[in-house]
C-alpha cells in the first residue's frame, strides 16, 4: 500500500505563490485552510519524500486530475480527514482522532484556551509528539505562539 503522497507536480499554495510539490522545502510557508485570511503552518523536517510505485491509485476533487493517495491527509470543514483512515493513522500516530467530526481543532483549542498557562504548558510537555517543536522553537516561544493562536 502507498504511504499517503501528492503526485509530483502538486501545486502546494506557500505565502510566495504556488510550488511545486517536490520544490516544497523545510521552513516553507505553507497554506494549511483556506480563509480570509489564510492560515498558514511551516513545512517540517519531516522528511515526507516518496515515490509513487506502479500501480499506486491515485485520488482528486470534483473532476480534477488525481493527484493525491488514499492515505493522503487533508483539512476540511469538519476537520482532518482521508480516505483511508486507517493507513494514514499508521503513517502518522498523531492523527489519533481522525475521521471523529466531534474532534476538531476548534474544539481542541476551546479546552485548551480553558487550561492556565502553567498547567498547558506542563500538559502538552508530556505529549511525546510535541518533544521535537518544544525542542526546535524553545518551550517559551512554543507557549507564546501558542497563546497568540488561541
């Protein structure tokens, strides 16, 4: 089964206009929900490079072109979502709580907006996903980016 992928060629919406999948580079701004304004969330580390093998399906929109995998994630109205739940769970243990329309980000951030700072920060501490962000931008200017977002 193909990991969840984007065809080469995927035009991907950064603050500099449309890239090219395979052109998207760690520290890119990306457009991550359409909006006025748009939100926009930076390119990782991850490394998230894969081929599409022979006879991988490939899925699209409304008549577009196929261009993305099964196992594809994407943010929608009602949350993260993706054909295949099950492959992009196994791909991203973090999407613990994909395909649930009662648990999405909005909900997240009102129980997170109702925590005190101190005990947030302590909380999301523990959550091992976290550990490489905390590490990266420093617990403060997590926590500050944080309280700016919420």
């Amino acid at each position: 089964m193909a990991s969840g992928t984007l065809k080469p060629g995927t035009q991907v919406l950064t603050d500099y206009g449309p890239k090219t999948i395979e052109d998207i580079r760690e520290g890119d701004a990306l457009i991550t929900k359409a909006g006025n304004p748009p939100q926009m969330g930076d390119c990782s580390d991850e490394i998230v490079k894969e081929a599409c093998g022979e006879g991988t399906i490939l899925f699209g929109f409304n008549d577009e072109e196929p261009f993305f995998t099964a196992n594809h994630v994407f943010y929608t109205t009602t949350g993260l979502r993706a054909i295949d739940p099950i492959g992009a769970k196994r791909e991203n243990p973090w999407l613990e709580h994909l395909n649930y329309p009662e648990i999405t980000v909005k909900s997240i951030a009102r129980v997170l907006k109702g925590v005190p700072n101190t005990q947030r920060q302590d909380m999301l501490s523990h959550i091992k996903e976290l550990q490489p962000v905390l590490q990266r931008l420093g617990a403060q200017n997590f926590m500050e980016g944080l309280a700016r977002e919420l």
